[in-house]
C-alpha cells in the first residue's frame, strides 16, 4: 500500500477521535453560563409556585374568616336584644312593672326592675331622665315612632319654662330629684331634635331651644360648660353630650348661634380636655381631673371621629382597652364575659359602658372589635335565656359594684343598657345618624 495514503488515513482517524473526546467533554461539562442561568429559571419558578401557594392560603384564610363573621352577624343581628324593644316599651306600663303611675308622669320609663328585698328597693318607682333620653333616641334608631314619641311627651312636660328638667322622678308620686346637671340637659334636648332630625316633625324644637338657653348660661369662658348651675366642676362626658346637642339643633333650625356654641364647646374639647401621654393620648375625666373614666373616652372617640380626628379616636380606644376591660363571671353562673368597667378597679362589666365601647369601635370603622363585644353581650343573654331569666333587658352590671362614690352598678334589668344594645345594633344594622359625622 502506498506510504503517504496510510499516513494520511491515520490522521484523519486521530483528528475525528479527537473530535469525539471534545464533543464527550462537552456534554460532561455544560456551559457555566448556560448552567447559572437554568438555575436562575428553576429558582424563579420555585419562587413563583411558592407565592402562588401563599396567596391561595390567605385567600382561603380570608374566606374562613369572612364567613365566619358573616355567621356570627347573622347571629347578632337575628337573636341579640331579641324581645328588647317591647322590653323598653312596657317600662312605662304598670301591669307590666308592677308599680303604679301618677297623673303627670305617663310616658316614664322606670330605670330598672329592683327586687323589693334588695337594699335600694325605695329606688323601683325611679325614672332616670337621661335613661328616658336614650330610650327614645334607641326606639328612633330602630323605627319606632309611636313608642319614642311617648317618652317624648313625657320628657316635654318636665321640661320647665327656664328650660330645665330634673335629674330623675319617681313614676308612684310626685317626687323628683331637682338637681339641674348639663349632661341631662343636652341628652333630652339632643333627644327632641334627633325626632326632629328623622322625623321632620319640630313639635319638640320650643323644649330644646329653651334647653338650649338654659344650659348655654352654664358656659364658661373658654367653651366649656360646667356640670350644673350649682357645682363649679366640668366633665367631659358632659361636654361631649353638649357638643352633639347643640350641633343637632343648629342642623334642625338653621341657627348658627347653636353652631358657635358647638365649635366653642368643639376646641375646648380639644384643647383642654386632652391630654397627651406615652401611649399617645386620652381624655381627661374632666377639667384639672385625672381619674380614669370610660365614658370620657369611648364617648370621646366618638366625638373625636365626628369632628374628624381619627388619630386621637383610635389613642382613646387604645386607653379604653388598657385602663377598663376585664372579664367577670355572670352572677350565679360559671359563663364568664369580656366587657368593660366605668373606673379603673374593674370589679365589674358595666353593659351600659360596654356597649358605648361597641358604639365607637363601629364609628372607628373598626368593625370586627365591635362585633366582638356584641358577641360578648349575646354570651350573657344565652346564659340567661337558658336559665330563664331573659325577657328582653339587659342588667346595668355585674357582678354587683359599689364605686368610691357610693353608685351602685347592680345586675337589675337597666333601661340605659337595654338602650345602648338597640343604639349599637342600629349602628350596626343601619345607617343610624345618632352622633354622625360632622
């Protein structure tokens, strides 16, 4: 065979071995960049499947949880304050309290169902006037004009030519505690003008405008109005009603001397009344008085989102649950409840104070806390419907509480309670324009 032929043969066949070595080695040991960015595609998709996998749980989880406040507002709004209504209604009935009526004072709804062997029996004939004011302002909120107008008739023949009214009066006779307090004052008037409001009926607006002047001789300089002609003390509770009052009536009538009044009683509210601390802030009980109220504050966060200061509202809710929830057993049972005190000791849930907690988580816009004290609420109520004793009412308190001021907070069947659960249950329920926005 020819020498150069076979030379030339074997060098063919070590350059297509080499060949072969390169294209093995190849395949042996990728591309490094080729290698980094298949790992880069495979993370993503990792990532990807991940994130799709989480969404899927907080859609389920937010499923769960929104049909689960779903059932338990199908709960409140069906069977909370069941009978409550026709409750608040026979109050003013005797066949139904068991005490009679003198002339003069039909209409009157007696505060609270008082054993006759209990220590404040001499008490079962009393009719709280703010407990009247809330009753009607609670039948309004819920539709029920000829009941609201009742106690409104009531409350317009107490109503003094001065524009005063009396803190309470006995529905048995003719006595009544005469004392003039400003609180009192703004509730009955912010009473007539909210049936005004809702109605378009001003047969109440001559009683509130005299109230009107009555309690504005009680403004002192700086806005504030002290608690009675008779005390040099303010509260902010009652400040908080006056504002409410005298904003109400300017929107019924027009005047804006009532909307001066308001913005007076509005800045000082907020300049001298509030009080900056730690947690961000909180009402004062009243002026140069620091103990701890509940009213101030829930009331307050109220008023402090009407006038569109939702920060503080949110600080005073935030010292309302610091300062004044516990939970309590229900009298002579094991159920316990959360609720809310009216002072700092918290010996008691006061349901009255619990359920203007509720009031101002709903106009927070904090719905779900709302609802979960309505819930507390309709815990109680089972209790006592399954031992008999619900008939419609809620007691002012319990366990039963004595503060330093000698008021008792006891578990008798409360007007004031039972009126704060049907205003709550508005808020709830409907677009109620009890203490609405400015």
């Amino acid at each position: 065979m020819n020498r150069p032929r076979i030379l030339f043969l074997f060098l063919m066949g070590a350059v297509f071995a080499l060949a072969r070595d390169l294209s093995a080695q190849e395949q042996l040991s990728p591309d490094p960049v080729e290698t980094a960015y298949e790992s880069l595609d495979q993370t993503l998709r990792n990532h990807r499947a991940e994130q799709e996998s989480v969404s899927q749980f907080w859609k389920l989880e937010q499923s769960k949880s929104a049909l689960l406040t779903s059932q338990a507002s199908a709960v409140i709004q069906g069977v909370l304050g069941q009978g409550s209504i026709p409750w608040l209604e026979n109050q003013s009935d005797p066949s139904f309290t068991g005490i009679p009526v003198v002339a003069g004072r039909e209409g009157l709804l007696v505060s609270f169902t008082i054993p006759t062997n209990d220590p404040l029996a001499s008490l079962r004939g009393r009719s709280w006037t703010y407990d009247n004011a809330v009753a009607a302002i609670a039948f309004l909120s819920q539709g029920q004009l000829p009941q609201a107008r009742s106690v409104l008739e009531a409350l317009n023949r107490l109503v003094t030519p001065e524009g005063t009214i009396g803190f309470s009066y006995q529905v048995d006779s003719l006595g009544f505690d005469p004392k003039v307090r400003s609180g009192t004052l703004a509730w009955v008037g912010y009473a007539f003008a909210f049936y005004q409001k809702v109605t378009g009926d001003a047969a109440y607006q001559a009683a509130a405008e005299r109230i009107a002047a009555s309690l504005k001789t009680l403004q002192l300089e700086g806005g504030l109005v002290k608690g009675g002609p008779d005390v040099g003390w303010v509260s902010t509770e009652h400040n908080v009603d006056s504002y409410f009052f005298y904003r109400e009536l300017y929107r019924v009538t027009g005047d804006t001397g009532h909307q001066a009044t308001a913005l007076e009683i509005k800045n000082a509210l907020l300049t001298r009344l509030w009080v900056s601390d730690a947690k961000g802030g909180h009402f004062l009980q009243g002026l140069n008085d620091p103990i701890p109220s509940l009213d101030a504050n829930s009331w307050g966060a109220i008023f402090l989102w009407a006038v569109g200061e939702n920060a503080k509202a949110n600080q005073a809710l935030k010292y309302v649950e610091s300062t004044f929830r516990n939970t309590k057993k229900i009298s002579g049972s094991s159920t316990r409840i959360t609720g809310y005190a009216p002072d700092a000791a918290k010996k008691t849930v006061w349901l009255e104070g619990t359920l203007g907690v509720s009031a101002a988580y709903r106009r927070v816009g904090q719905l779900s806390q709302s609802d979960s004290i309505l819930n507390q609420v309709y815990n109680l109520q089972k209790d006592w419907e399954r031992r008999g004793l619900w008939r419609g009412a809620l007691p002012y308190a319990m366990p039963r509480y004595q503060n330093a001021d000698g008021d008792t907070f006891a578990e008798w069947e409360s007007v004031t309670s039972t009126g704060w659960l049907n205003l709550a249950l508005a808020l709830k329920n409907v677009s109620s324009p009890f203490w609405d926005h400015d």
